[in-house]
C-alpha cells in the first residue's frame, strides 16, 4: 500500500527504456541513458509552487 505518494506527473523520457542514473539540481532531474547514448533533463519542480 502507498501511503503519503500522489502523482503529478509522467514522463517516458521520449521513448528511451534505459535511465540508469538519475540527479536532481534545483528543480530538474538529469537523467542518463548508456545504452541509447544520450541523457534527458526534466523538469520536476512543483506546478503548485511556480505560482
């Protein structure tokens, strides 16, 4: 059961299955996929804070 977690969002990285290492830093999650060779920025900052 989960408990104190609610989605807010999706992403499917544009299709890439393979995130390996994700880092946050201020607001965005930098995410790297080694086996299409390439990396995804998402932003992941609250819509409800940006105001």
């Amino acid at each position: 059961m989960r408990k104190n977690i609610r989605l807010i969002g999706h992403s499917d990285q544009g299709g890439r299955p393979d995130a390996l290492q994700v880092m946050v830093h201020r607001g965005f999650a930098y995410v790297a996929h080694p086996w299409s060779q390439g990396f995804s920025i998402i932003d992941v900052r609250d819509p409800e804070e940006s105001g």
